[in-house]
C-alpha cells in the first residue's frame, strides 16, 4: 500500500511552482484611494449644487437680503425639532471636514505614487483638454484647499481676511418677525473689496478645472463601462463645471459692478 | 532624404546614459522607422562602432517587440501606430528625429533602447489559469458565446503587450493593458470560475509596480492595438465586483 499523505511529512518539502516574487502592493491599495477620492468628490459636488442654490438667493427680487438670511438661518437650523439648535449643521461639518482629509490624503498619495513612477525621458504630449485639467489637479486641488480656508475665515469664522464690516452679531428681522444673523451683509462688505472679489472669480475658475476632470474620473473610478453613461459623464463634467463657474463668479462681478447692494 | 539621429545610448541598466548624434543622408520617405535605425547600424559598423540595441520582432504590427520613443511619441509621430507601421514621410528633410528608450520607472533601460518590460508577463502571471474542460475535443457550440460579446473580446484581446500605454502615460500606470486584459477574459465564458480571484491578484500586482491612472486618456491614442479608453475603467470595475464577492474565486 503505497503511504498516506500523512505518513509523508516530507511531501511538503517538495518545491512546488511559485508565483513570481514580488513586492506587495502599497497600502493602501491605489483602487481604494481612487474609490475614496471618487466618493469624497462626489460628495463635494453635490455640497456644491445646493451651496450655489443657496448663493443664487441673492438674485432673489423684493428683498434678497431677506432671502438669503432666511435660507442661511433655515441652514442652521435644519432638522429642528428633531435635533437642538445647530446639531445637523456639526454634523454636517464634521462630514466634510472627514471627507475633505479624506480627499486630500488620497490624492497626495496617489500623487506621490505617480510621480515616482514617471520615467526620465521627456514626453510630447497631446494637447487634449483632459491633459490640461488632469495633470493640474494636484495644483487647481491645493489652491481650492487654500480658498476653503480663506472662505471660511472670510464668511464663516470672521478672522484675519474679513471685512472691517464683518460681524457675528448683526442681525436682520424676517417679514415674519424673526430675528436672524446677518449674512448677506458680510457677503456684500466682503465682494465690495475688489481684490477678493478678483480672487473669488479666479478660483470658481479653478473649481472649474478641478469639476471638468473630476467628474469624468468619478464615472472611471467607480468603474463605469457603459459606452452610454461614460458620454453622459462627459457631458456632465463640463455642464457642472460652467454652472458652477458661472453662477458662483456672477455674485462677486455683480456685487463689484455695483448690481447687488444692501 | 537627410535626417538627423539622436539616439539614447546606455550601456547597462546601471550605466549612465546620454545621446548620441548621427547623421542619415540616404533616407528614403517609405522606409519604416525600424528600418531608419536598420540603415543607422549599417553606417555605424560600416564605421566599426557599436550598433544601436533596439528591439524587433514582425514588423508588421502583431507581435508588440518593437518599443520606442520617437521625438518623446510612444512608437513614433502617428497615433495608433507601432514602430514599424510608422515611416520616415512624417519628418521633413533635414529634421533632428529624437530616438529614446520607453519612458517609464517599472521598465528598466537594459541597453540603449531596449527596456525590460517583464513587469507586463508578472502581470499576466498573477492572472493565472483558467478552467476549461481538458481530454478529449468538446462537441462545436457546447460552449455557447454571442456575437457581439465574441467581438467586444476580441476588440479587447488585441492588446499586443507592447507597452506604449505605460510609456504614454505620464503616471507609469498601466491601467490599459491590465482592462485590456480583464476585460477579454471578463466577456467569455472561459474563465469565469475564476473572474474575482483574478481581479484581485492582477491588480494587486498592477499597483505594485506600476502607477495610478489618472484618466488623462494618453495610453489610448498610443495603443497600437487600438485599445479604447473604456479599459480603464475595466480595472476599478472588475476589482470593486471582486470586493463584493467576499474573497469568492468567481
């Protein structure tokens, strides 16, 4: 009888055929860095659909001050009386603050990775749109980090770059009586200085960039194969870019050329 | 036609390596690019110098050997075209034609401009086999595959394995060789048992020798093969498939 496996413990000594050696993918892996960047941006996108819908309130005839107020207080209050006060508002923030480090981190590292990879030779390189805003989006993404900052020390925290009429503690009465924060006359004292104005049109520009490659890498990242939903994307990725550009950058051009006042 | 060479020279993978300037008087516009670099080491050892190492195999665009840089152009100055379907008639006469080795970290010069490119074949190794019934002949139509998938893998499976995309790509990746890839063996029944299993191990070995895909779309209007962009999303498809099957080979 010939013997068991198990009576062979030298069987196990026998070389079998091994897979290549090779060193381990780096962690994390760089599909999941893409699937993160994919969902962070996607929801950067939407916060930015519905934070230019608020913007657009300006715009609103018979009181857009009113408006504006109104929708910034609803903001800070949104979900009351399920959750207290500003809860949804923290939350909210706190969301976007993970999916913004979130964002950056992947991007850094994916960077990093790509460059290292890169070979020595120079390349000639078509001049396709994508080339432009894909190989920028290291750079188009750290100035809008940069305008995140500015944007919230300017209108949010009030700190260091705001206008010497900023304020926290102005108030506005809603026709129903309600008293509420006085945003739109910070936004107004703020787009009257033209050089932030300047800088507020510029980076939409960037945001722009950012959008138009962005999106169309979400639809590859999330491995979108339809030949269908990929021209879609396309599309989309410039749609929402021009939206974006156009509606945001109208507000502080409009507030300089004297169109929007309190 | 006279046309000027610069051609990267490099001893070794090690050795340092710069250009060298040659000078082509009898070059004739139908001649392949291949064949430019054929008459070049005819003048040099005419001259007893050291022929320039260059890669060839077909030359007639099946195999993927050839695998250069020409004027910083995976394959040369037409897109969609490998080295030895391209000709002189794209330059003018008395033009500097810029000859370098594939441009790329994980493909190693190993002499002037011949580049190691194995990082491809581990990458086709970690794939794998497939099942398929071995023995005896199966009877025609037992394994059914419908006409338009058949094509769709085709379309896929006619990457050559050249390396033009990694080359192309300003990031080294090679995410279009690997879709490529995944995408023939995803559209037919062959193989199927092990369709996750294969996700996982071929992109594991992607990523770690070559770059993040960026989709910029470069690796596609190289591809000699004519590889459509649509690959790379292949790759992030197959492996998110394969993160949803919970460590199952299909």
């Amino acid at each position: 009888m010939s013997p068991t496996i198990q009576e062979r413990p030298d069987l196990d000594q026998i070389p079998v055929a091994k897979r290549p050696a090779t060193s381990p993918p780096p962690r994390p892996q760089t599909w999941i860095l893409k699937v993160i960047m994919a969902t962070t941006g996607s929801i950067f996108i939407l916060f930015l659909l519905f934070h230019l819908a608020g913007n657009l309130k300006v715009y609103l005839p018979d009181d857009p001050q009113g408006h504006f107020n109104e929708y910034a207080h609803w903001l800070r209050t949104l979900l009351n009386p399920l959750v207290p006060g500003s809860t949804f508002l923290w939350a909210f923030r706190a969301v976007m603050v993970l999916a913004l480090c979130l964002h950056v981190y992947s991007g850094l590292t994916l960077w990093i990775r790509a460059h290292r990879l890169r070979g020595r030779h120079a390349r000639k390189v078509h001049s396709t749109k994508h080339h432009l805003t894909g190989r920028t989006m290291l750079w188009s993404g750290l100035i809008i980090l940069s305008f995140i900052i500015f944007h919230l020390l300017d209108l949010t925290i009030g700190r260091a770059v705001e206008s010497k009429e900023f304020s926290t503690k102005a108030t506005y009465t809603l026709h129903d009586g309600t008293v509420v924060t006085d945003a739109y006359s910070n936004l107004i004292h703020s787009f009257e200085r033209a050089p932030v104005a300047i800088f507020y049109v510029v980076v939409m520009i960037v945001i722009a960039f950012h959008l138009s490659h962005g999106i169309w890498s979400i639809i590859n990242d999330f491995g979108g194969t339809a030949h269908r939903t990929r021209m879609v994307f396309l599309f989309l990725a410039d749609l929402i870019a021009l939206i974006v550009v156009i509606g945001n950058a109208s507000i502080p051009l409009a507030v300089l050329a004297g169109g929007l006042t309190l | 036609m006279r046309l000027i060479l610069e051609v990267w020279r490099q001893d070794g993978p090690d050795a340092e390596g710069s250009f060298e300037t040659h000078e082509i008087t009898d070059a004739t516009p139908e001649m392949s690019l291949l064949e430019l670099l054929d008459r070049l080491n005819h003048q040099l050892v005419e001259n007893d110098l050291d022929p320039v190492a260059f890669e060839s195999d077909c030359r007639e665009g099946i195999c993927g050997t050839c695998g250069l840089d020409v004027n910083g152009n995976p394959h040369g100055p037409e897109d969609n075209v490998p080295a030895c379907g391209q000709h002189v008639r794209s330059f003018s006469d008395g033009q500097t034609v810029r000859f370098t080795p594939f441009r790329a970290k994980s493909f190693p010069v190993l002499r002037d401009l011949i580049v190691d490119r194995t990082g491809l074949d581990r990458i086709i190794q970690a794939g794998g086999t497939i099942s398929v019934d071995a023995g005896t002949a199966p009877d025609a139509d037992t394994l059914l595959v419908t006409h338009d998938d058949a094509e769709r893998a085709l379309d896929f499976a006619a990457c050559i394995g050249c390396g033009a995309c990694v080359s192309a790509c300003p990031n080294g990746a090679a995410y279009l060789f690997t879709g490529a890839k995944l995408a023939h063996l995803a559209l037919i029944p062959h193989g199927k048992e092990e369709r996750a299993r294969r996700a996982r191990s071929v992109i594991a070995q992607m990523q770690s020798e070559f770059g993040p895909c960026s989709q910029i779309g470069e690796c596609a209007l190289a591809c000699p093969a004519e590889i459509p962009l649509v690959a790379i999303a292949v790759v992030n498809r197959e492996r998110l498939r394969a993160g949803f099957k919970k460590g199952k080979p299909n």
